[in-house]
C-alpha cells in the first residue's frame, strides 16, 4: 500500500492507494467507524463496487445503509443535495460520524457539501472509483454543487477524513470515462513537472489501455503532487493552489455551453482548456508554439479533445467569455487566468484582456 498524507494540521488525513483496497475497506474503517454506522452514498451505475464495500464493512462489524443516487452532473444539484440531508437526517447521522462518497467526482462533491453543512459539519470517506477523482477531486476539500448560473457556486472547503483508492476499479470504468479522468493526470506535468508530462507521453496509452504499474504510478504522483499544493494553499488565498485550475476557465467555459452535461465531460472540458490555455499563451507571445502543439498531440493522441472543434463546441467568443464571467474567482471585475510560458511552466495572470480571449476563441477551427 501507498500511504500519502495531506498535511493540514488538525485537518490532516491519509491517502491510501491499493489495488484491491475495496475488498478490505472494512478493516481500514473499522477504527475511524469507532463503533457507528457508516452510511454509503453512491450512484446507480455503481451496484457491483456498493456489493463489494457493504461486504466488506458487514465483514468487519460496520453498519451502513446504502443511498443510491442517481448518476451524471446533474445530481450536484440543489434538488438532489436536499434529498440527500434529508435521508442522512432520517438516518440520524451525529456529527461525530461519518459518510462514505462511494464514486466519481459528482457523488465526492455532492457528498462532501452535504457533510460540511450537515449539523454544521460532519465527517466523511472519500473512496473515489474513477481515475479523475482518485488524481484530483476527492482530494483536497474542495465540495460543491451546481447551479443555473455556472459550476461549482455554491460549496464549502471540507476536507475528509480519509481517502481509499483502489486501482482496480477502473477497470469497471467506461473508455470515455477513464480518457477524461486521464486528463487531469497530464495536468501535474504541465503545472511544473516536465519529466512528469515525459513520463505521460511514453505511458499514458500504457494506463489508458489497463496497464495496472502504470495506473498505480500516475494516481500516486498525481496525489503526492495535490498534497504538497494543498499544504502549501488549502484555501487558495496565496495562489499556489491556483495552478490546479490549469484549463479549468477555458474548461469550465465549454462545459456551460454545453449545459453541463454529458455532451463534455469536466475531463474533456480540463483537456479542451488546457489546449486552448497553451494556445492563448502562444497568442500572446507567452509561449512556444512548439510547446503548444506538443500539448495539443498528445491529447489528440490518447482521444481527447484540444480545442472547440474536438470538445464539439461551436458558440463564438463573446458567449464563451459571458460563461467565465459567471466564474468563482473572479473578483474586482477581473478573472485569474492559468497561462503558461511552457510546459511546466505554468503561472496565474491576473491582467489577461477578456476581449482578447474572446478574438482568440473566435479565431479557432469549430469544425
């Protein structure tokens, strides 16, 4: 087993990696269950993974009950956040317990939300069960919902207790899935890790093809490198932890365009934005066009999209940039942008143009 710790002081936890760790969960939760049941949030296409954790937990003495949402971004809603406080409330869940997200990165922030403001905060497990939350948002603490306004408005920083990650079951996983997941793996390298991309570019068709060493490798350097920016920035107010959105302003753009659906996966969007964030860069005379391309092929070459005609977007500039103005950070009028000066060298602009980042878009191939 991999152990990684997030180090936050009095909000510190573990990260586990194991493949097969599902099959022996019960043992790592017996201790932190300390004697209280342990219910289980999931969603509907995760039946066979719920089989095997409730075993596991019935094997080691823990109680649950199983809440089964249903699948896709449209559960991190308001709608859906209030069916699940008031099943947890049913359930009498105490403060001092705490609730298992068994999932992607829906179930993770939607569970994650409705512990943080649950009795004014309660505990919680994340086992995340695809390759996008296992690298990134099932750690960290960042927890939210969505609304008609944009992505991710309405959250809270709550960190978990505890992480478990099994490798194995991404073998469950949908191509579709495990490409998107995959792009936030290639999103370490291009922060500030150059070997890191290099190690992406001869193994990332290795991991996307079910190679388990390969799997093994990303998911632990991708965590030990979310750890180490977390400590540093937990709540993003020094910058650092900025860098993690790297084309995720671009990204999130797309996918309100595309109504936060599974028309673009988030993955799919992180991948289109880190593409067009490259490529905004190279417009202005940031970056190297070499670099650019470089990033952009090797999305293509593991089938994802690297730009608005690959990610099936079509909507021109000034519609794209009204969809950033509804970001989350934006503050004072103006909106943090990731650029970069190459890979591994990525930084936050707070002075970027967004009519200039609206010519750019409008300037790029749709079809």
């Amino acid at each position: 087993m991999t152990t990684i710790p997030v180090s936050l002081g009095a909000r510190s936890y573990d990260v586990r990696i194991e493949p097969g760790l599902l099959h022996r969960a019960g043992e790592a939760l017996r201790a932190v269950a300390g004697g209280r049941p342990m219910p289980i949030v999931t969603d509907e296409n995760l039946t066979t993974h719920l089989d095997t954790l409730v075993a596991s937990l019935d094997a080691s003495g823990i109680a649950t009950e199983a809440i089964v949402l249903p699948a896709g971004e449209s559960s991190k809603s308001w709608a859906t956040l209030e069916t699940l406080t008031d099943r947890l409330l049913e359930l009498e869940v105490e403060r001092g317990d705490h609730v298992i997200a068994l999932g992607g990165g829906v179930i993770g922030d939607l569970v994650g939300f409705a512990a943080a403001i649950l009795k004014r905060g309660c505990n919680f497990i994340q086992i995340p069960t695809t390759l996008l939350a296992q690298v990134d948002s099932s750690v960290g603490g960042k927890t939210a919902i969505n609304t008609r306004a944009g992505k991710n408005l309405i959250g809270a920083f709550h960190q978990p207790s505890l992480v478990l990650i099994d490798p194995e079951t991404l073998d469950t996983l949908p191509a579709r899935d495990l490409r998107a997941g995959y792009a936030e793996v290639v999103k370490y390298g291009l922060i500030d890790d150059p070997e890191f991309f290099e190690w992406c570019e001869a193994n990332g068709a290795k991991l996307l093809a079910g190679d388990m060493a390969a799997r093994e490798y990303a998911i632990a350097h991708s965590v030990a490198a979310k750890a180490r920016i977390v400590a540093e920035d937990e709540r993003e107010t020094t910058g650092k932890r900025a860098l993690l959105n790297l084309g995720h302003t671009f990204g999130h753009a797309l996918e309100a365009e595309a109504g936060f659906s599974d028309r673009l996966l988030h993955g799919e969007g992180v991948a289109a934005g880190m593409a067009l964030a490259f490529g905004f860069s190279v417009s202005q005379g940031i970056c190297s066009g070499q670099d650019s391309e470089r990033v952009a092929g090797h999305l293509r070459a593991t089938g994802l999209p690297d730009g608005l005609a690959t990610a099936g977007i079509g909507a021109d500039g000034t519609t794209l940039v009204g969809h950033m103005k509804h970001d989350k950070k934006m503050a004072a009028g103006t909106l943090p942008f990731l650029l970069a000066r190459g890979i591994g060298q990525t930084y936050v602009d707070r002075s970027v143009d967004l009519d200039a980042v609206a010519a750019f878009l409008d300037a790029q191939p749709r079809r």
